[in-house]
C-alpha cells in the first residue's frame, strides 16, 4: 500500500466565506490525519476569487496547530513570486514552530497572472532561468551554516526542512533529478507529460545524503460517492470552475449542476486539463486508481479534489481512505 496525501486549494464556496474556507481546511485537515494521509499540502495562488490559500505559509501553520502529527507543507510555494531568503525564513520560523512534520514544495510557474505577478516582486522581468540558482540558493539558507557564511535564514539555517520540487514538464523532473530531491507531477490539472517527466526522474536522478533513491508523486483528482452518477454530479462543481478559468474568468467554486452546459472548445480544453480525473463509486475508483498506480509507478499518491458540499466532501476522502488500505 502506497501513502496517499492530500493537496487542498482552500476553495472559496459560491455565497460562503473565506472565513469559512479556513474552518473547512481544518476539519478536512483533522479528518486526513485519522485517516492516515500522510501530508497535508497547501497550494499559492494570487488574485482567484475561489482559492484562499494566498498566504501559503500563514495558512500551513494554522492547519499545523490543528493537528498533530501529519506533515504538513506546500504544493507548492511558487519560488519565482519569492526570494529565497523569505522562503528560507518562512518554513524556518514553520519547522521551529511544529518540528519535524513541514514539507516545502516549490514550483517554477508564478501561478497567476502577469499583472499579480509583477506586484508580488515589484518587476515585471522575473528570470526563469534564475529558478535552478534559486533553488540551490534555498537549499543552502536551510542548511546548517557554512564558514564565513554571511546571508544567514533567521529562523531557518540549520532546520534542513525537505525540499520537493513540482511541475508539470520534463524541465523541473529534469532539475529534481539532478538536484536529487523528492518530484511531485501535477497531473491533477495537466498529463501531458506524465509519463516521459516521471521516467526521466528516476532515469537522471543522482544521489545525495539526503536523497539515496529517487521518490516520486503523482497529483490526481479523485471524488467517490455511493454511486458513479452522484460522484460525477458533485464532479460537476469542479468542471464549472475549471472552464471558467480556461475563460479568463476565476470564479469561487459553484453548487453542482448537472445541467450545466459549455461550448465544444471548453469541453475539449476541460477534459484535456481533468484527463486524469478519477471519478465514480468506490468499486469504479479503486480500479482506476490501482490502474494509475500501476501506469506511473509513483511512490506516494496526493489526491485532491473541490466538492461544494462539505459533507460529501468528507465522505469522498473517507471512502478513498478506505479504498486505499484495500489497494
């Protein structure tokens, strides 16, 4: 049996709160440490009405007093929007605060758009390239000091708090490889690459005291209801979002609607993007999920999902913790 992890957005409900989206993290959050999930990931995003995890490491260390023993982390911190010194600083103060339980999963891509992009640093001609420095520039500020070592993480030096790298190209496989660190693939949005950036990993991966053998993620949608019908019904939230944003226009996450239309152009780029979505009764998901396990070969599968109503939201992640103990 594989550890399952759950990634969580904390979605914004169409006429609900933010406030509410927090207390919702927590239960969700409480809920996967009885179930054994082994981590708990928070994502950045900026300037979307129906996401408010923003503040990623402020929103990691409320979800980390709820709990007790689960990791919990970031999936991911788009290193691009940051310095490394404030990451390093950030997820220092998070491992001294809750020990050893912080994961820092970082990102290339700004996860918003260009105008939001630019007032997060201040300047619009953010270097991509710069992102490999970065993240050896990180890696270093979390490190025990070195001499003559002057820029110093305060919280931060010494706490080693593990760095995963993820994407969704061969580019950051590429780099987790040589780096030798942990690789999450964001197949719950994009699976175009799957396959070619996972054996890539594990083709170029080299060791290092701290990484000996390579470990790979796979990100997947999954929702399970009693029925196939139900769980595509509550599936439909997410499928209203998601064309939205493919529009140009994030809206916070809508009720379900089984009526709910759109054009052959958003279908086709909707079902391109949730390609790999794992939807239907417990009998139809543990299949396709023994399946997906079997196709990627991943070591640790991070589910994740947005369900408007927050009971069956719950009982979607307890019924996947059931089928995962018979996988």
């Amino acid at each position: 049996m594989i550890p399952f992890s759950i990634l969580d957005l904390c979605p914004i409900l169409q006429n609900n709160t933010i406030a509410q989206a927090f207390k919702d993290c927590v239960t969700l959050s409480q809920l996967a440490e009885k179930l054994d999930f082994k981590r708990y990931w928070i994502a950045e995003h900026h300037n979307m009405p129906g996401i408010a995890s923003a503040a990623t490491s402020l929103v990691i260390s409320h979800i980390a007093n709820a709990t007790k023993h689960i990791r919990i982390g970031s999936g991911g911190i788009m290193l691009p929007n940051h310095s490394p010194l404030v990451i390093a600083e950030q997820f220092g103060t998070l491992a001294t605060l809750y020990g050893d339980r912080i994961d820092l999963g970082i990102g290339r891509a700004p996860g918003t758009d260009p105008l939001t992009a630019n007032a997060l640093r201040r300047h619009s001609d953010i270097d991509f390239d710069s992102f490999p420095d970065d993240v050896v520039e990180l890696q270093a500020l979390l490190s025990p000091k070195q001499p003559n070592q002057k820029l110093i993480a305060i919280p931060g030096e010494g706490t080693q708090v593990p760095i995963w790298l993820l994407g969704s190209s061969l580019y950051s496989a590429g780099l987790a490889a040589h780096l030798g660190r942990p690789y999450a693939f964001a197949s719950h949005f994009t699976a175009d690459y799957l396959l070619k950036a996972l054996a890539l990993y594990k083709k170029q991966f080299r060791p290092t005291h701290k990484q000996v053998e390579p470990y790979s993620m796979a990100g997947v949608v999954v929702i399970v209801a009693d029925t196939d019908d139900e769980a595509h019904y509550l599936f439909s939230s997410m499928v209203q979002q998601t064309a939205a944003i493919h529009k140009g226009n994030s809206i916070p996450l809508p009720p379900p609607n089984k009526d709910f239309l759109i054009t052959n152009i958003e279908s086709s780029s909707v079902t391109h993007s949730l390609s790999e979505a794992i939807i239907g009764s417990p009998n139809t998901v543990r299949q396709k999920l023994q399946d997906f396990i079997q196709k990627t070969k991943v070591d640790e599968l991070m589910v994740t999902s947005r369900i408007y109503d927050e009971t069956a939201r719950l009982n979607s992640f307890t019924k996947i913790a059931e089928i995962r103990k018979s996988l």
